[in-house]
C-alpha cells in the first residue's frame, strides 16, 4: 500500500512557504511540484523564484517544501501533486517494485550535501563512532543510509553503533552541537566554519568526496502525468536545468546571496558564503539533468541491500529520461532565441 495524500494533506505537512508564479503568460500551464526540505533546497526554490525560471517556460508553479519524503511519494502516486524536481527518490525503486506506477525523469543534486560531523572532542574519525550513538533520520531512509554507506566504506562495524532517528539534517545538527549523540550527517556547507558552531569534521566525512556514485536528488513524476501532461514536464525540467546553469556560475553570486538572505534573513553573511563557495567548488547539480544506468543500478543495490528493495529494477521500468533530453532541447532553443 501507498500513502493517499490528498492536496489538503500535503499542504498541512508542508514545511515552507507555498510558491505561486504572478505576471504570467496568457494561458500557462498549472505545474504543483513538491520538494524536499534544507538549507540548498529552500536557496534553490527561491532562487528559481526570483529569477522567474519556471514563468519563462509559461508555467504557473505551485511549490511545496516538504520534510517527509513518503508524503511527496503519496502526493505523487494520489496526484494531488505532479512531480518533484529536487528530492530524493531513493523510495521510489521499491514503490514501483510493489506496483506503483511512477518514474525518474532526471538529475539535481548529484552529489550528497552533507558531512559527519561530532562536537565531541575525543571523536575524530569514522572509527571513533564504533560504539558510540549516530543521530539520523528514520532507518533506512536517505541520511541513514548514506551514513551506513559511509561507514560501511571505511570498514566500521555499524553493528556496533547506535543510530537514533532525530529527524531532519536540520534537526541533527542541532542534536550534534547539543552533544547529545556522537555525531550525524549535516550540512556540507558547515565545513568551512565548523568552529563556530563548536563541532568538527570527521576524517573521510565529507559525502560530496566520498560517495559521488550516490545521486543526492532527482526529479520524479507518475506515468499518469507523463501520459497526460508530457508538455509540462519538459518545460519544468528546462527550467530547473536553466536554474543549474546559472547557479554554477560566478554571475549568479548576488542573485545567490539575495535569495539565501530571503529564505534565513538572520543567518550570518558567513553561512551564506558557505554555501555558495561550497556549490562554486563541487558543481554539485546536473546541468545535462541526465542519470545514467549505473547511478540508478547504485542505488538500487543500496536498497537491495538494506532489504527495502527485493532486486534490482531494468532502467527502462524505473526511468525515462526522454523527457530531459526534449527539455535541454526546449532550454537551448530558448537560449539561441534570447542570446541567454
């Protein structure tokens, strides 16, 4: 069974603000798009909203921020939502391995934003969380899985190790600098000033350099909306490739810098520049918005493994990135047009 989430529902359980477009063309397409929550995703939206990405491909968007993935699942599969552009889907693969009718149409976030980090001064590696307590989200979802992943990597004995469900990245740094578990996975963009928020990064704990094969976020939809609104979605996507685009690049610093203090206007100058020094540096986003067979079979045999996911799906049941490639040609189109 999928959780029905009505349109009412995912709106009671959305974490931000509800984005609307104004000022649009004569007759734009109506596009509802649920993402994930954190501090790139909430830049991101309002980047993509003040730069008007999504209008200049005659969209009236709707946007959900949304905390709970299984909520963005359920609003996907009850179509009170048409698709997600910047969530992870790594609860996808088993969906559809249980009947849901839903595919991966491209890339967002390629790389995992987060680190582990602890506040204990007598922890320092990834060996020094054997025995001790990791905060995390729920089991088997996305942070408790790259964590495990991690250590996993580095030949650390998870049997030995405590992982507490804390919530959210957000909610885990708190329960890190509070010194109330060992350590967690937060935001990337604390590495550069970790001292601040008195915690430190582990060694080997930074997931952008550590587990590239991982694909962070993607963009999500059912077959019901590919059937039905195929248009949209290419139009959607050409603006989130837009928005990639322009994001990776040094022009977009102030217009950066003006969305980062819109969505945390009481964040110091400091985390801004974190932030965007941190997306200068990895280019973390899918500017081809193209997820290749192997990024998809990666995280497959990561659930296989967790025993979420019985056996590894064909690409062509899980995804269809046909959709992308007509929004790259919709957005270069639009680019030769406009000189832009």
């Amino acid at each position: 069974m999928f959780p029905i989430v009505s349109r009412r529902e995912l709106l009671l359980g959305a974490s931000g603000m509800v984005l609307s477009g104004a000022g649009l063309a004569a007759n734009p397409a109506r596009i509802k798009v649920a993402n994930a929550g954190g501090s790139l995703n909430l830049t991101m939206g309002e980047l993509m909203r003040q730069q008007r990405f999504l209008e200049s491909f005659d969209l009236d968007p709707e946007i959900l921020t949304v905390a709970d993935g299984t909520r963005i699942l359920g609003g996907i599969v009850s179509g009170s939502v048409d698709v997600s552009t910047a969530s992870g889907f790594g609860q996808v693969f088993p969906a559809i391995e249980r009947g849901a009718a839903l595919k991966i149409l491209a890339g967002g976030s390629l790389l995992p934003a987060l680190a582990l980090f602890s506040a204990k001064p007598g922890i320092r590696t990834l060996q020094d969380l054997a025995g001790k307590t990791i905060g995390t989200g729920s089991i088997g979802a996305l942070i408790h899985q790259l964590t495990v992943s991690l250590l996993q990597k580095y030949q650390v004995d998870v049997s030995r190790i405590r992982f507490v469900n804390i919530g959210s990245s957000a909610d885990i740094y708190r329960a890190v600098a509070a010194g109330t578990v060992d350590g967690g996975a937060v935001d990337v963009a604390l590495i550069e000033n970790a001292a601040e928020h008195r915690m430190h990064l582990l060694e080997h704990g930074n997931m952008s350099v550590e587990l590239k094969e991982y694909t962070y976020q993607g963009a999500w939809t059912s077959d019901r909306m590919i059937a039905t609104n195929r248009n949209a979605l290419v139009r959607t996507l050409a603006a989130c490739a837009r928005l990639y685009r322009f994001v990776q690049t040094p022009q977009a610093r102030d217009a950066f810098m003006r969305a980062r203090r819109v969505v945390f206007p009481t964040a110091a100058g400091s985390e801004h520049l974190a932030l965007w020094n941190y997306i200068q540096t990895y280019k973390p986003f899918a500017v081809t918005l193209a997820l290749t067979p192997e990024r998809l079979r990666y995280m497959q045999a990561l659930n296989v493994s967790f025993k979420v996911q019985r056996q590894i799906l064909p690409f062509e049941r899980v995804a269809d990135m046909s959709i992308a490639a007509d929004a790259l040609k919709l957005l270069d189109g639009a680019v030769s047009k406009n000189g832009r």
